[in-house]
C-alpha cells in the first residue's frame, strides 16, 4: 500500500506538468486564472494527504501513528513547496519579472531542500 501512495504522489506530479502545458495556457487565456490556482491548491492538498498516509504506513509495525511534530514538519514543507509552485507559475512569475523577482521561486527551492535536510536529521535524532 505504501508504494501506491508513492507511485499516486508521481502521478499527481506528472498531472501538475501536464496541466501547466495544455490547461494552464487555456484558462489564462479565458482569464480563469483563479480557477488554475485552486487547481494547484487542490494538487497540493491531495499530495500532503496522501503523503500523511504514506508516513503513517512507513512505520512498518501497522500501528497507524503519526506524531504531531511529524505533521508540522510535513507542513512546512509542503508550505514551502506551495510557495515554490506558485513563484514558478506562469501567471505569477511575469509579474515578479517587472520588480525583479522572477527567479525568486529558486531561493523558495533552495529553502525547501534546506528545510528537507534539516528535518531529516532533526527527526531522526529524535527516533
């Protein structure tokens, strides 16, 4: 079961990319960008269920558990991955390009990876 969480956490990426490439421009066209936001708002909540799901049979003894530190953690970093998907959004990113910002999402990557070590090795002290 854990590796179907796994393999659906891919297929929710390879749906992300191709409804960037063929849905995205048709609705900035229409002007429904809101409705492309709540799309990745949506990708994004189904992505951190199924990532709860995955951890609480990671455990590998069957028991269901999760604790609350590990919640927080998987939260800030799908925070951070959420930051990162929209600086990188085509609707967004031109605006950022006026001030300036339009590799801003990089830094937001780089802090999702930073986030991700450290959490990694915070958590596994912990165990």
């Amino acid at each position: 079961m854990f590796y179907i969480l796994e393999l659906a956490q891919l297929l929710l990426i390879v749906v992300y990319f191709v409804l960037l490439h063929f849905v995205s421009p048709a609705l900035v066209r229409k002007g429904d960008m809101v409705l492309w936001w709540l799309i990745i708002i949506g990708i994004l909540l189904c992505s951190f269920a199924l990532s709860i799901q995955a951890l609480q049979l990671a455990d590998g003894t069957g028991k269901k558990r999760i604790t609350r530190q590990g919640i927080v953690v998987l939260g800030i970093c799908y925070v951070l991955l959420g930051l990162t998907l929209f600086l990188y959004d085509p609707t967004i990113n031109p605006h950022l390009r006026v001030v300036g910002l339009s590799r801003a999402w990089i830094i937001s990557l780089m802090a999702l990876f930073g986030w991700v070590i450290y959490a990694y090795k915070t958590l596994r002290k912990t165990k």
